[in-house]
C-alpha cells in the first residue's frame, strides 16, 4: 500500500474531482434551458423558482446532516453518495422535454432539482471539512482550490452544453453530465478510503485540522459571565434562537453579505442566455461559450484569492474585491442601456467578468471569516463544532445567493421590470452589503488579520 504522504494528494485530487462535476452541472444548462422552457410558455419567474429548488433543498439537507451527527468514518461514504445522486437526479431531467407544460412537468421538475440539492449538500458538508483537514495549515488555498475546481466545472460546463445540445438535443447534456458524476463518486470513495486508512496507520502525532461535518459531544463546554473566570457550567447544544442571534449576530451579518453577493451567480444563471438573446440576438449556440469570461475569471482568481487569505487578507478581500466589485460591476450594468458605448457586447462581457470576480472574492475568504468571528464573539470551544457551522454557513449563503439570483432578481423582478432594472436593483442591495461588511469587519479587527 502507497504511504499517506502518496496517497494524500491524489485523494485530494479526486475530491476536487467531485468539485468539478458539480460545476459542470451548475452551468451545462444555462445555455439551452431558460430559452427552452420559454419557448414551451414558461415564464422567466417559474424558471427561476425551478431552478432556486436545487438550492433551497441542499440547505435543508445540510441542516438535516447537521442533526443527525453522522460518525466521521461515513463521510467519505457521503462524498460520493452525493455525487451518485446528483448524476441520478441529472439522468432523467432530459426527458422531461417531452411532457406538456402543466404540474407533472413542474412536479417532475421540482423533485429532479431536489433530489440535485440533496446531492450537493451531501458532497459539501462531507467533502469540504474532508478536504480541509487533509491540509489545515492551508484552509484558504484549500478553499480557493474548491472555489477552482466548481470554476473549472463551470467553465467547461456551458460550452459543453452548447456542443451537446447542438448534437443531441435537449436530452443529450443530461445523459452526458449525470453520467460523469456517477463515475467520479465511487471513484473518489476508493481513493480517499485507503488515504485515510494509510494515514490511520501512520498518524503519530495529535491533529489541528477542522475533522469533519459532525457534533461529537451533545453537551458544549461555555463559559458563564455570572461566575468565576475559571468555573465552567454545561450547556446543550440545542440553545434558544435568542441565545444563538445574540451569541452570532456579526456571523449573521457577514452571512448575509455574502448570500446578496453571491446572488450574482444565481442572477446571469437564469437571466444571461435570454439577455443575449433579446439585447444582441445572440442564441443558444453561442451563448454557452460567451459565459467563458464569468467561469474563466472565477477560477483564476480562486487560488489567488485562496493564498491572500491565508496570508491574513480575508476580511480586506471579501469587502474590496467582493461587495466594491459586486456594486461597481452592477452600477456598469444598470446605466450601460443608457450609453451606447456600453450597450455593446464585448462591454458586456467585460463587466460579467468583473462581477465574477466579486462572487469569488466573497466566497473564497468566508469560512476563514466565519472561524475568526466564532472564535471571537461565540463561547463555543469545540473546533469540530466550529467547523461544522462554518460549513454549514457557508453553503447556506451559496445556495440562499442562488435563490436571491434565480428566483427575485433574476426571476421576478426580471419579469416585471427587465434586465437593467434588476441590475439598478442589485446595486442597492450590494451598497447595503458593503456597508454591513465594514461594519463587522472592522468591528472585529479583520480587514487584515492573521488566520486564528
């Protein structure tokens, strides 16, 4: 058998593996769907509320998982689970086409997307903890690695779309991209077992590595103000809401920060096909490669970002690069059809690169954020619990991002005003935003810190 040292790497490797699938599923339709289903009379909001399904239920599930306590030496077992129902629930999307547009179309719809969500929270919370406690000394890198490898997935995921949309037709994409994450998920699983069987084996000294998506005690060790500094009292973990909005509320914040910035993604999954379509008359052929610049830009700026962070700029990325580029890039958009040197294609192009950026600025930088802000306004002691929310926020924010994207500005709001009204729209919601995050940034003394 391979030594740790061997094994290790590759087992990251194929972890990221389920990274990039999934990227390829967030974006491989974006191309062909909203045109599609709009061409079968489904109005720009329904789309939307299809699409915000996936995300919506991947909260509840991580939630769910969060509950349930599952023991450690399950997790790489849910790494690929997730990834086999996210290629399950791909599978037979396709054939959906084929029905008449009424509530066993949206049903079938409903539940396919669901059944994705469920897929992705499994590899989340399994895999992102995994893969951080393969290297703890290097949480943001490891981070901008993930964020990499969805962007990579991304990238390639719409104009392979396009390419297969082209040759087969509406169902050819999903039989393709379902099929690859079924074959990465037992894959990963064989890989990242022996890895963590080796480093069973050869482990000699105690880890400072965040474990893994689970609560190991029922009872955590707080601190009560009332006595001395050196007493301890026992408090169960189910605490009050009011107990955790107090306890949290910086956490609160800086999440919902996130989730407004993060709704860019969401917002140019459902609205950028269309846009092209309407503002240049550019169809679904092309569509898939012209949403290179947001993925390309994305996974470039990950690992960058990544290394910063752990270099103690976490909190100076997620407010500059994340809420100043989220608002400048919107700003641009919202008066572009008002000048015509910016109502141009390659101008647009230019400004959903830039807006990329912003979502990996916020999202790279976030759970080493949410580490330094639990550490220093939570009583919580235990590092497996504090990784288990910071994780579980973490996902959260992306998805509850993508349903502020897909289903309101992207979806609603796009219905009932257009394109740059919704763009005017997300500039208050990212001037607010930034606010917020200066505001408890420095509050807490990390626009640049050292990771703690």
């Amino acid at each position: 058998m391979k030594s740790n040292k061997d094994l290790k790497p590759l087992a990251f490797v194929c972890g990221l593996s389920l990274y990039f699938g999934w990227g390829i599923q967030e974006t491989f339709w974006t191309p062909f769907l909203p045109s599609e289903f709009a061409r079968l009379g489904i109005s720009q909001t329904s789309i939307g509320v299809v699409s915000c399904a996936t995300d919506a239920t991947s909260v509840i599930t991580c939630v769910v998982l969060m509950l349930i306590k599952l023991p450690k030496n399950y997790r790489p077992a849910i790494f690929s689970i997730g990834a086999l129902l996210q290629g399950v629930s791909c599978l037979p999307f396709g054939e959906v086409i084929e029905l008449n547009p009424g509530f066993l179309f949206k049903t079938s719809c409903l539940f396919l997307k669901g059944l994705l969500g469920c897929g992705i929270a499994f590899v989340w919370c399994s895999g992102s903890v995994l893969l951080i406690s393969m290297y703890p000394d290097h949480v943001g890198r490891v981070c901008g690695s993930i964020a990499m490898s969805l962007s990579l997935g991304m990238i390639c995921g719409s104009p392979f779309g396009s390419l297969l949309f082209t040759l087969g037709g509406f169902k050819l994409p999903y039989l393709v991209a379902g099929a690859l994450q079924i074959v990465l998920g037992p894959l990963a699983y064989i890989v990242i077992t022996q890895s963590l069987c080796s480093d069973e084996e050869t482990k000699t000294s105690s880890h400072k590595s965040l474990q893994a998506v689970e609560i190991t005690d029922k009872y955590e060790k707080v601190t009560d103000p009332l006595l001395p500094q050196n007493s301890k009292t026992l408090k169960k973990s189910s605490i009050s809401w009011y107990y955790a909005i107090k306890e949290h509320y910086y956490v609160i914040f800086i999440s919902a920060v996130a989730s407004v910035t993060s709704s860019s993604i969401g917002f140019f999954f459902v609205a950028f096909a269309p846009h092209l379509l309407i503002d240049f008359g550019v169809g679904n052929n092309l569509s898939g490669p012209l949403f290179l610049p947001f993925t390309v830009i994305r996974a470039l700026t990950a690992p960058v970002f990544g290394f910063f962070t752990d270099k103690g700029y976490g909190g100076l990325i997620f407010c500059l690069f994340g809420c100043g580029f989220s608002l400048t890039g919107f700003a641009i958009l919202g008066i572009s059809d008002c000048i015509p040197m910016l109502d141009k294609l390659t101008s647009f192009e230019a400004i959903v690169g830039f807006i990329a950026m912003s979502s990996t600025g916020t999202l790279v930088p976030l759970v080493f954020l949410l580490r330094s802000l639990y550490r220093k306004n939570s009583s919580i002691e235990n590092d497996e619990t504090i990784a288990l929310y910071a994780s579980a926020v973490y996902l959260a924010c992306f998805d509850f991002g993508k349903i502020i994207g897909q289903s309101i500005t992207g979806g609603y709001i796009l219905d009932l005003l257009g394109f740059y009204n919704s763009c005017r729209i997300q500039v208050v919601l990212s001037s607010l935003s930034l606010f917020l995050a200066l505001s408890c940034i420095l509050r807490n003394d990390l626009l640049i810190a050292r990771n703690v």
